[in-house]
C-alpha cells in the first residue's frame, strides 16, 4: 500500500505532501491545475523516464518520494534477491526516490540508499500499477496479459507458475552447462596437457606458504654474512679479552668481584653492589659464549646463497604466472586438478547433465501442460465475468475474447503459451487485440473491469488516471463503486474530474492552481467536511454550496 507521496519542485508544484489511506482516494482539481502531475510523479517512481522541463522554473532539481508499506513475502522474490541484501533486515516500509537535475539527469534510491531506474521498474511494478488515458501499455503487455488471466484462476495457478518458473530455470542453466562441455570438448586434449603442465610444475615447486618471508631473511643474512661475523667476533673479544693475555670485561669484572668480596659483610649497601656484579660476571660470560656460537655458525658460503636466490627466483616467476602471490599459486593448482579431474570426465558429465535434463524438461513439461489446461479451461469465465463488468459500466453489448495459443516460441518462465485479450468495446463490432483498441473512456473501463476481475498481488496500489474521461451520470457512478469496490482488498489512487466517482473516495485530496508574482503554483491539501462539499459543489459546477447543487453533493457524500 502507498503510505505517502512527497513531491518537490517538479512542474507546478513547488512542495506537497500526501498520506494516502487504504480503499479509494481521489485527486481532484480544475482543469490545468496539476493533477497529472501526480502521474508524473507516480511513473518517475517506477523507474519511467524523466520528461523534458519536468523540473520547477528556477529550481535546480526535483525530487519525488514514495512511501510503501511492504507486503509480506515481496522480498523473498528470487528476482528481487539483490535489492533485498540491501535494506535492513526486517524491513516493514520502503522508500522509493527519484531526483531529476534542471539539466535533465536523473538518480534513483530505495531505502535512502542508491539505486538504479531498473530496481524501481522491478520493485516499483510489484507494488504499484498504473492505468492511464493514454498510458495503457502495462495491460497491453503479452506477458501482462498473461498475469491477468492466472489472476482470475486463483492462487493454485500462481503456485503452478512458480513451480514452472524455478523447473524452467533448472533447464535453462543445464542446457547452458552442456553447451558449454560440448564447446569444450574439442579442445579437451590440449587443454588437459596444459592443465598438466602448470600442475605439475607447481607440485614439482612443493610450495609453503610461510617460505617465501623465511627466505628472504635468509638471503638478507647470507649477504651480510661477513659484516654479520666480523661484529659478533669483535664482540666476543671485547668481552672475553684474548687467550693468552686475558683482559676484557670478564676480567675486570671479576677483579671487582673480588674487591667487594674482600669486605662482605661489613657494609650492606657495598653488599648489594657485590650481589649486582657476580651477576654481572654470570651474564658477561654467558653473553661471550653466544656470541661465539653465533660467529663460529654464520654460513658465508656462496653455494648457500645462490640455492636460495634460485629458490625464491623460482617462487617470483610462478607467482607472476598465476596471480601475483603464493595463495594464488596454490589455488591455481587446485584449480588445475579440478579443471582436469572435469575433463577427463567429460564424457560422463555430460550423461548425467542430459538424464537431469530429460528428468527436468519432463516435468517442465507436465507442469506447462498444467497451466495450459487451466488458462483454457478459465478462459470463457473470465470472457463472462468480465463482459457482465463492462455492462455495468455502460458498455452493453462490449465483450472480451481471451486467445490461449501455444507459443511458437521456447517455453519461458510462466508455460509454453501464449495470452492475448482481445475487445469489441461496442456490439456488432469485431474483436481487436486490446493493444489496438479505442482509447479514451471505453479502453479505461475495460481495463478496470479486468483488473477487478483479476485482482493482483497482496498490497498492490491500483492507480487511474482520468478512467472516467467522456462519461458521466450513473455510468460515472457505476465506475465510481467499481473502483471503490477494487479498493477493498488493497488500494486505489485515482485522478478523476467527476463528482460521482470523487464522492465515493474514502480520503479526498484537491489541487488548487494559484499564481504567485508571476509563477503559477499548484497546492495539494487533503480536504474533507465543509472543505469536500464545496470541492464537490465545483466539480458538479456549482458555486455556492448552501443552494440545490450544494444540497446535492452533500447528498452523494452522505449516498456514499
């Protein structure tokens, strides 16, 4: 269900805002007031192309906001999976926005958050359909019309649909597996003997994925091998002084030893300092025999270094071959035993991708069949049903036929058939595809009686635009409770001139052009009690509303 409508700087409307109620609404005003502005609206948030000078004189954009209330289960839809990982979770009400610059460029949003005018038209079209005068493609649609006769059959039918849609899509990526390994499989030797090859000058390289940081600080050492040993060498003699003369800090660190032994005892504070230096005496000895170790153990060959300048040119010259890091190397060879282990079972996959196939196209099959049936079968109640519409409606005499042909096309998602509505909007007259029937009044009502026939989808906002356009008295009337009575289940926004269907509506709202120094501006206010009555009085072209055309609408407000 729409919720509200916000409106900025878009044609005569400098700002408006709309909450919108459940059941029938109605946007009435003069004639140039605006109202199609709304349809303006209404199509920019379903993703529709922006029109030329669509955006306020002396404005530098516009923007249109539509607040929907999210009907349960919409998101699950395999085709709006994308949108869906986008809003937050738990998402009861969704924003759709569309922001057009005076240079004409447009951007979209759901939820705040940016999008494309493809993500509208596919969430937009579930939760809003429009019908207009002069905009009636969306029911002219082959696949519309589709839609709307499984409609008419019921739930059962949408569920078959779903079963057929997901079965087919099975198909589909089988058949596109298959056509790929046959592509493949004149090439299959020669590509499983490169596979062969990289694997195995991989396994040969018996990579690790730590080596390549060991190495390096290997190699860094090894060339500075000499600087390495020369300092460690000179170190160990600094503290353990020569073999022959002694000296160093060893010796005299045990001369101090023995000086503050002489007198232990006898002071505690020189005590502590005895204590300090016998550790020292520890820790200086310790310290001459690593590093003497350390010296005695610096590899300085040449051979070293160059196994390991080769190890790592070897690791360099795989990693620019496959990726640019070790991971990489790794994963390429697990790709190639992979990418073999297919191949060389190329002949068997594909036996076990065609008996899948069989199984799966049977029983797209059997489930096409199905739907057929149905649609067939339904095809003449739904030809009564609406035809007993249309004559309420005035169009006596009109009928509706309903082609269910088999496509000669492939089967797509919703069956192997195809659905076309055809219309005599007058008795006497042959049927027409509805794309090529009259416009104007009579096509509106046609489409209203088939769209309350069918129904559509949970929380779905059914939009007319002018529907009653060249008709008035009961026949008004009669569209009036027609859509009122298709606003029940769900919701209706209609843009309308006459009095009889406005009166119905369960919340009114009213477009009032005025003009401010030399702009004109359009202002929309909700109106209701005495401010409805005169709204009504004007419609049924009254001026004053105490007199009999006030008494009048006062009387199809209180009929209503």
């Amino acid at each position: 269900m729409l919720l509200e409508i916000r409106i900025e700087n878009l044609l005569l409307i400098d700002r408006a805002e709309l909450r919108l109620g459940p059941g029938l609404n109605s946007i009435t005003g003069e004639t140039g007031a605006g109202k199609t502005v709304l349809a303006h609206s209404l199509d920019l948030i379903m993703g529709g192309k922006a029109r030329p000078n669509i955006v306020r004189p002396g404005a530098s954009e516009a923007y249109v906001e539509g607040i929907f209330e999210l009907p349960p289960g919409l998101l699950s839809d395999p085709d709006l999976s994308e949108i869906a990982e986008r809003l937050p979770e738990g998402t009861d009400e969704i924003s759709l926005g569309r922001r057009v610059s005076a240079g004409g460029r447009t951007s979209a949003f759901i939820q705040g958050r940016s999008a494309s005018a493809a993500d509208l038209q596919s969430l937009g079209s579930r939760l809003l359909a429009f019908y207009g005068q002069h905009e009636h493609r969306k029911l002219t649609l082959a696949s519309t019309q589709m839609d709307t006769l499984d409609g008419f059959i019921g739930s059962s039918q949408i569920e078959l649909r779903e079963g057929h849609r997901e079965v087919h899509a099975v198909v589909t990526e089988l058949e596109r597996q298959l056509h790929d390994l046959r592509e493949r499989s004149g090439a299959r030797e020669r590509d499983i003997d490169l596979l062969r090859f990289e694997l195995s000058e991989i396994e040969a390289a018996e990579l690790d994925p730590g080596e390549e940081a060991e190495l390096e600080e290997t190699r860094f050492r090894l060339r500075h091998s000499e600087g390495l040993r020369s300092a460690a060498s000179s170190s160990q003699a600094a503290l353990a002084g020569s073999s022959d003369e002694g000296g160093g800090a060893t010796d005299a660190i045990g001369r101090v030893v023995g000086e503050l032994a002489g007198v232990e005892g006898v002071d505690a504070e020189l005590d502590a300092f005895a204590v300090r230096a016998r550790a020292l005496e520890v820790e200086i000895g310790e310290m001459a025999a690593e590093l003497r170790s350390y010296a005695d153990a610096i590899d300085s060959d040449p051979a070293s270094l160059q196994q390991v300048e080769e190890r790592l040119d070897l690791i360099d010259r795989l990693k620019r071959k496959h990726g640019g890091t070790l991971e990489s190397v790794l994963a390429h060879g697990e790709h190639c035993r992979g990418e073999i282990e297919a191949l060389e079972g190329g002949e068997e996959m594909s036996e076990q991708l065609e008996a899948e196939l069989v199984e799966a196209t049977t029983s797209r099959e059997r489930i096409a069949a199905d739907l057929s049936a149905a649609r067939r079968k339904s095809a003449p109640a739904l030809e009564e049903k609406v035809a007993a519409e249309l004559d309420r409606l005035a169009m006596s005499g009109a009928r509706l036929e309903v082609s269910v042909e088999e496509n000669p096309e492939s089967p797509g998602p919703w069956g192997s058939d195809r659905v076309e509505f055809r219309v005599a909007t007058n008795p006497g007259m042959p049927v027409s595809p509805l794309r090529d029937a009259a416009s104007g009044g009579e096509m509106s009502r046609v489409l209203l009686a088939l769209v309350k026939q069918a129904g559509g989808s949970a929380g779905q906002t059914f939009v007319f635009d002018e529907i009653d356009a060249g008709i008035g008295g009961n026949t008004a009337k009669s569209v009036g409770e027609a859509l009122r009575e298709l606003g029940e289940a769900g919701q209706v926004l209609c843009i309308t001139h006459l009095a009889q269907v406005a009166s119905l509506a369960g919340t009114h709202f009213r477009i009032e052009k005025t003009v401010e120094g030399e702009n004109a501006v359009a202002k929309v206010e909700q109106v209701e009690g005495e401010k409805l009555v005169a709204e009504i009085v004007r419609m049924l072209g009254g001026e004053d509303e105490k007199g009999a055309i006030g008494k009048h609408a006062r009387e199809l407000l209180e009929a209503a």
